[in-house]
C-alpha cells in the first residue's frame, strides 16, 4: 500500500510536472552571481529544445546555477540532494533526470536542488569536465551548505546524485574535494566540497570510479539492457566499493535501457528505483539526525 501511495503521488507530480519546472525556473540561483570563472565573455543566450515527449533539454549553458526544491519546515528531515542531469555534456536533460526527482525529493521532506553546468562536449565548447563542469558541481556543493541553515539543511548529510554524464561529476566531486578555504574572501568557499552520499544511475566513464575507503558509501542503478561499459561497468563498480569496504547497494533492473531516469511511467519496475534510494537513504541514517 505504502508503495501505491508513493507512486500515485508521483504520477500526481509529474502531471504538473512541466508546470513546476517552468515556475521553478525564476527561482534559479546563479553560482556565481558576478560570472563563472572560465565563462568571461560568453553572452550567448542559453538554448532550450523541448522534445515531442515534452523533454526541456538545455544547452549553451555560460551561467551555472541550481534550481531548490525546499520542503516545507515542518516536513523536512535535513537530508539534501545536488541532482545533476546527463546528457553527454553536450546537453542537459532537465525533467526526467532532474527536476522529476527533486520534486519527489522535495515532497518526502529531503531537500533537492537540479544543477546546471557548463558543456565540455557541446560544439565549439571551451570548457572542460575536469575544470568547468567539476567546478560547477563543487561550487553547488559549497552554496547549499552555506545556506543550511535558511534551507533547514544538515551540512553533513548532503549527497549528491547524477545520470549518465552527471554521474561522472558525481564521482569527480567525491574524489577531488577540499575541505574549503578557510581565509577566502568569499564565504561560499569557504565551504567544504565533499559529498556525504553518492547516487550513481547508470553513470558514464565507471571505469573511472575507483573508490578508496575514505569514501562516502553509495547507491548504484542501471538496467540489464544499458550499453556493455554501463550494465558490466557498474556492477564492476560495485564490486570495488565492497572490496574498498565502502558500503553500497547494487539496483540492475531486467528493462530501461539508458536514459531512464525517473518518468510518468510509474507502472514499470524501474520507475521505482528513487523509492529504493529513499529507502537505502533511510537505512543509511541520512535522512535523520545522527
């Protein structure tokens, strides 16, 4: 029954869906509100392309930012989440790899927040992934935990989620963080970069995942039918958090394919994956005070 409930309120949500995510988008936040280091001079308008199927895909992004999802006071649990979409860094998929899941988020009481970042691959692109968009991810990490506080948000018990490509920053972030810089000037970098939790669904490059101990524990998602490199890929990434001693949890679902992100389309067992990652939060002790 619980599990009805959630998935009927769900599909409720995503049936406003296209409404919030044109709504939310006034109250984006830039990182940098006086420019993205890197992006000097670009003034090129951002593009949005919306699909037959209603998709807001976006590129030519030259202003980062992120996009909150705030639960109400009395509702929230002080969990909080940085969703970063995919796209093969050429593109960003912004409902049903981010704004689909912080609705959710948000309606179960965890803070969400959808970011957008700088396009190393998109045609003529000057960035880079490990400069730019690895900056974009660590400069959002830094912002909600300066704002923990006006956002009911426990600082230690922020995570980050990514798809495809924004699984790729998810792990960068976790590998080359800082603990903040103590004398700068300005107060967001002060903040540290590390993510307390990570969410790998179906991620690009996991080859690349190469846990250590000290890293933070993680949820895995794919499905059965993904490219070779993912469905093999992340079970092999499994495989490395456990020997590294990191505790994680695998998810290969028989059906999806890559790009399945979280959609209308609640009937399909894939579909319930973010009910799997609540609950893996919940037992992982994220979403309650330590």
């Amino acid at each position: 029954m619980t599990r009805f409930l959630r998935l009927h309120s769900f599909a409720l949500l995503l049936g406003f869906g296209i409404h919030f995510a044109l709504a939310d988008q006034a109250k984006e936040i830039l990182l940098w509100p006086a420019g993205a280091p890197g992006s000097e001079g670009k003034t090129e308008p951002e593009k949005v392309r919306i699909t037959q199927g209603g998709d807001h895909v976006v590129s030519s992004v030259h202003r980062p930012s992120i996009t909150p999802y705030i639960p109400d006071p009395s509702t929230a649990n002080g969990a909080a989440v940085l969703v970063i979409p995919g796209g093969g860094h050429s593109a960003l998929w912004m409902d049903h790899e981010g704004y689909n899941l912080a609705q959710v988020l948000q309606s179960h009481g965890t803070a969400a927040f959808v970011l957008k970042y700088r396009l190393a691959r998109e045609t003529n692109s000057t960035y880079t992934i490990a400069t730019h968009a690895l900056a974009d991810t660590q400069r959002a990490l830094r912002l909600i935990r300066s704002h923990a506080a006006e956002w009911h948000v426990d600082p230690k018990r922020l995570g980050a989620v990514g798809f495809s490509a924004g699984g790729e920053l998810v792990w960068l972030a976790s590998d080359r963080f800082d603990s903040g810089k103590s004398v700068a000037e300005d107060p967001i970098e002060r903040q540290p970069s590390r993510p307390s939790f990570l969410g790998f669904i179906y991620p690009g490059r996991s080859g690349d995942i190469q846990p250590s101990t000290n890293s933070p524990p993680a949820f895995l998602a794919c499905a059965f039918d993904d490219r070779k490199d993912i469905a093999e890929g992340l079970a092999e990434v499994y495989l490395r958090f456990k020997r590294a001693g990191v505790p994680a949890e695998l998810h290969v679902y028989s059906s999806g394919g890559h790009g399945f992100g979280l959609r209308s389309t609640a009937t399909r067992p894939v579909n319930q994956w973010a009910d799997r990652f609540e609950e893996w939060m919940a037992e992982s002790g994220f979403l309650k005070p330590r």
